[in-house]
C-alpha cells in the first residue's frame, strides 16, 4: 500500500513490511514507522507447495525458512542511525492455509524462538552458540507437552559444537 499506490496517510501509521526485506529501507525513506516480517527471512508456512487446487508448484514465499534463516535477519540492515528509531520491531508469521491445530507445535517451534532472540538480543549472533540454547528451549517444551521438532539428530543435540562445521 505505501510504496506501490499513491495513498495518503498519516505519519501515526505503523507498516508491516511483509513481502519482502528489501522494502524497509524504502518505507522509513518515507518517514513511516515499521514492523519487520519480511517473507524473505520468515513466515513459517512457507515451503509446503501451492495449496491452490490444480496447481503444481511451490509454495508463493518458497523456501521453507529455516531458524539459521531467521537468525540472520538484521532489522537495521539498509537503514541509517538517524532513521533507526522508526523500526519498531518484528513478528514471525503463520498463516493458515496450511496450518492447523495438527501442525501448528511442529511448524511454530522451536523455529519461532530464533527470531524471538534475533528482536530481543538484536542481529549478528553466533549460529554455533545459539543452536544449544534452540536446543533447550526445544527441549523445555517438549517436557511440557509441546510438539517441538528436532533441529539436528539427538546425539548432536547432546554434544554441543561435536557436530559443528566450525568444530
Ligand atoms: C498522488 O496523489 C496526489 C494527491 O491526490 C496527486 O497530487 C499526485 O499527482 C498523485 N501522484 C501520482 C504519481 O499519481
Ligand atoms: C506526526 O506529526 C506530528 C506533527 O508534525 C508530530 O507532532 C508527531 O510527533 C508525528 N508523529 C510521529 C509518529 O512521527
Ligand atoms: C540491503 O541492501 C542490499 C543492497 O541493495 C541488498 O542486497 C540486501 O538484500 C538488503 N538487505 C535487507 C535486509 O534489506
Ligand atoms: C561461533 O562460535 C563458535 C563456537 O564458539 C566459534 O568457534 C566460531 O569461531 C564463531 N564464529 C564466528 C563467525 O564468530
């Protein structure tokens, strides 16, 4: 709506950047406020092919976005100091065509807490040393019931870095 038609709007409105990453420079450019969800680096439905019936093809964000993927986002990339004020923050998103109560622990965790440390922490972690904590986070929802997928073998899972490319 902001950047593709003509509309205008007041400087109170907050835009969710969803297509793509490459749009938030342009949308602080025009001095609106945003939050992140870019389908470049999230959206956890993606990946599950087209859900249009008689259609073959992927999925309209494919690839499945993987927590490295999420990891490595950097809400201030392309934007300067003086405008950074104006990022709000982000939202990791699930839409529904593909998603229910069947899948919905499975296909939310332990993906969704990547981001969750990308917005808190803020960008430029080390994937080695955020993947045991994945790990136990994944680990604590497990114990309590929640369908948390595994992010590497077991055995890796209980050796920190033996698994690693930088081990
Ligand atoms: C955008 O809308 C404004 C206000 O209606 C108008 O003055 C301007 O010419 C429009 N610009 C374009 C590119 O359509
Ligand atoms: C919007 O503009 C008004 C008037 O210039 C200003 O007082 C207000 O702080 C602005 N709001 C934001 C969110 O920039
Ligand atoms: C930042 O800008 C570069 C160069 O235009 C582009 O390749 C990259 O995708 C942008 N990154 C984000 C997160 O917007
Ligand atoms: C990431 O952390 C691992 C383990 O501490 C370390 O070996 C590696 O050099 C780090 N990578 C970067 C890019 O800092």
């Amino acid at each position: 709506m902001v950047l593709d038609h003509n509309v205008t709007l007041s400087n109170e409105t907050v835009v969710l950047v969803w297509i793509s990453s490459a749009n938030a420079a342009a949308v602080v450019e025009k001095n609106f406020r945003l939050v992140h969800a870019p389908s470049d680096y999230f959206y956890l439905d993606c990946g599950g092919g087209e859900w249009i019936g008689g259609a073959v093809g992927n999925s309209w964000c494919d690839p499945f976005k993987t927590w490295t993927k999420a990891y490595t986002f950097d809400p201030q990339a392309n934007i300067s100091a003086s405008q950074a004020h104006l990022v709000l923050g982000g939202e990791q998103a699930l839409w529904a065509e593909q998603s229910g109560p069947e899948n919905l622990d499975p296909i939310v965790w332990p993906r969704a807490a990547a981001s969750a440390e990308v917005f808190w922490t803020g960008p430029g972690g080390n994937l080695s040393e955020a993947l045991p904590r994945l790990h136990d986070v994944a680990f604590r929802l497990r114990q309590r019931g929640v369908k948390a997928i595994q992010l590497q073998p077991m055995w890796c899972a209980l050796r920190a870095g033996k698994c690693n490319l930088d081990s």
